[in-house]
C-alpha cells in the first residue's frame, strides 16, 4: 500500500515575486568565461600575501596551539614573528 506524502511546512513562492537584480548586484557577481572563473568579487588581495609551507613541529607545541581553539595557525605566525623581532 503506498504512502502519503507529508505536507512540507515551507509556503509556495511565486516565481514572479523573485527581487529585482539591479546593477549593485551584478556588479558583485562572479564572472566566468565558459567554466573558467575570470573574476570574483570579494576580499581585495593582501599587500603581503601569506605563503603556504610544510613545517614539523613538535606534537607538544601543536597540542598547546590548537588546544587554544580558532586560529592557532595565526598565533603560531605571530609567535614566529616575535621570536624572529619582525613584529608590527
């Protein structure tokens, strides 16, 4: 015996009340070129941009890094920095 399906608790929107893209919108929009990215809007690129490098570490210093929660890759950065006097 087939079952019913069960009413969806989300209201039907009617296709015709989608917002108006005006150019604000567009002008934040990616742009492509076929399936290539050419452009995407969003953060500026840095002045310095970091550099990605693979570095052994000690499991102790790791553990007490990321024991501190949410960025410990940037705490590792700013401690390097300190030790090396390049602080800004």
């Amino acid at each position: 015996m087939p079952t019913k399906k069960q009413p969806t608790d989300s209201e039907w929107t009617d296709p015709d009340d989608a917002p108006h893209l005006d150019a604000e919108w567009f002008a934040g929009a990616d742009v492509y070129d076929g399936d290539r990215l050419v452009s995407k809007g969003g953060r500026p690129p840095a002045e310095h941009p970091k550099q990605q490098v693979t570095l052994r570490l000690d499991s102790d210093v790791l553990e007490h890094f990321r024991a501190s929660g949410r960025g410990w890759q940037t705490r590792i950065n700013e401690a390097l920095r300190h030790a090396a006097h390049l602080d800004r």
